[in-house]
C-alpha cells in the first residue's frame, strides 16, 4: 500500500488513533479526509488542512449524506477507514447494561457495516482500492469488563473476512486494523503498560506500507492477544484480565 499516494476517508478520525493515523498519512503524502460527529474537532482538523465531514455511523442517512459529499470533492477516492467505536463497561448482573450493549453493537459492528455499504459500489467501480476496518486485541482475547465491546470487535473481525472473501476479483482489499491497548481516550488512565500512540503509528503505518500489505496489521504488543488460543495461553490471559471485574461500580466494596 503506497501511503505517500492515496486518497482517504478517514471515518471516526476526530481524535485517538483515528487522528494521528490522518496526520501521518497526510505528512506521508496521501490527501486525507476525516468523518466524524464532534463539531469541534472537525474545525479544529479544517484548520490543519484536512477535508471534514459530519457523519454519525448510528444514522444510515448521515452515513449517505458523508457518502455522496465526500466523492463530490473526492471522486478519485481509494481508501476508506472505519474508525469510529465505543468501549463502555458492562456488569451483565445490571439489567441497565443493555443500553450500553446497545449502543456498542449498533457503533462498532453495524456502523462498520453501514460505512462499508456506503462505499462499496464505489470502490468496486474503480476496481482498486482499500477498506481498513479497526478491531481490536480484545477481538480475540476478551476483555470481561467490556463483553459487548470484546464480542463487537469479534464480529467486525468475521465480517472482515468474509468482505474480504466476496470483494476477491474486484480489485478492492480488506485490511484489518488490529489495536493492542494504545494510551489515547483516557485507556492510559486505566492501563499504565497501553501503548503510546506515537510508537503504535509509526509500527502502523510501517506495517500499512509493506508490499503486499498484510491482511491483518498486526503491532507487536497485540500478538499475545492475537495468538493466545494458537499458542495455549488463552485461559490465562483471560482470568488474568477478569481480575479487572473489580472495576466495575457494582463489584467494589
């Protein structure tokens, strides 16, 4: 994938990875587009040169309307980026749980979905160019303070492969964007070892450039959550992270 020479939609780009992902394209020469929900940031990212668009991936209309101004000032578009998602934690002991399981799967899974909708005739007409979905290391060793996020970030990643299965032949890839924990939106406040977001960029986009790019982008720190069944270590990752149930506002005291 020769970063210095795309065209991007970066969904879900106004801040986190999303964010530094778009300047590091940007300054690797890619025109760069970012979407998103926050007024603020979208001005803010104007002023830095970047194209915005107001998109809410909840809104299959918003998603539409993103759409078809993005390709009005973008018709050579060539890559999307489905960013955006919610990591909420969940006691399932709470019935008022299922709002943020809710909220979880319609953000993560179906507005991946809606995006990759929106933008696959598209891509298919031009016969080149690239989908990046974001999962995540808790996609294949869950976190069990966050079920509904570990099983949202599971199923992108089924999706993401069976995308990439029927979008074979047409000359549009699928690259899956595999994220340890990374110290941006307040996880380095929960995880002291996350990952600073300028060394996970860097490997990223190091990765991203690769020739042929992998399907999945796998960083370093991710590969004992990508590999634990593979490599026997499953369970004990998994009770090591249910220590963290503790956190939960109804397990404390």
């Amino acid at each position: 994938m020769d970063v210095s020479n795309r065209t991007v939609f970066i969904v879900g780009g106004t801040s986190g990875i999303g964010r530094e992902l778009a300047r590091r394209l940007a300054a690797a020469g890619s025109t760069v587009a970012v979407g998103g929900r926050s007024a603020e940031a979208l001005s803010e990212l104007s002023d830095e040169g970047f194209g915005t668009f107001d998109v809410d991936v909840t809104d299959g209309a918003s998603v539409a309307r993103a759409r078809d101004a993005v390709l009005v000032r973008y018709p050579q578009l060539d890559t999307v980026v489905t960013m955006s998602g919610v990591m909420l934690l969940e006691d399932v002991r709470d019935p008022a749980h299922f709002e943020a399981a809710q909220t979880t799967i319609d953000t993560n899974l179906v507005g991946t979905i809606r995006v990759v909708d929106a933008f696959t005739p598209h891509l298919v007409r031009r016969g080149e160019g690239t989908f990046v979905t974001v999962t995540s290391g808790i996609a294949f060793t869950p976190f069990p303070p966050m079920p509904t996020y570990a099983a949202s970030k599971a199923a992108v990643h089924a999706y993401s492969e069976a995308l990439r299965a029927q979008l074979d032949g047409t000359g549009v890839s699928v690259v899956e964007l595999v994220p340890p924990a990374v110290a941006t939106a307040g996880q380095e406040k929960v995880n002291p070892q996350a990952l600073p977001l300028d060394g996970f960029a860097a490997e990223v986009m190091q990765l991203l450039s690769q020739e042929p790019t992998p399907d999945e982008i796998l960083v370093e720190r991710v590969l004992p959550l990508r590999w634990a069944e593979r490599d026997g270590t499953y369970d004990e990752l998994v009770a090591k992270r249910s220590q963290a149930l503790a956190m939960l506002p109804g397990r404390q005291g």
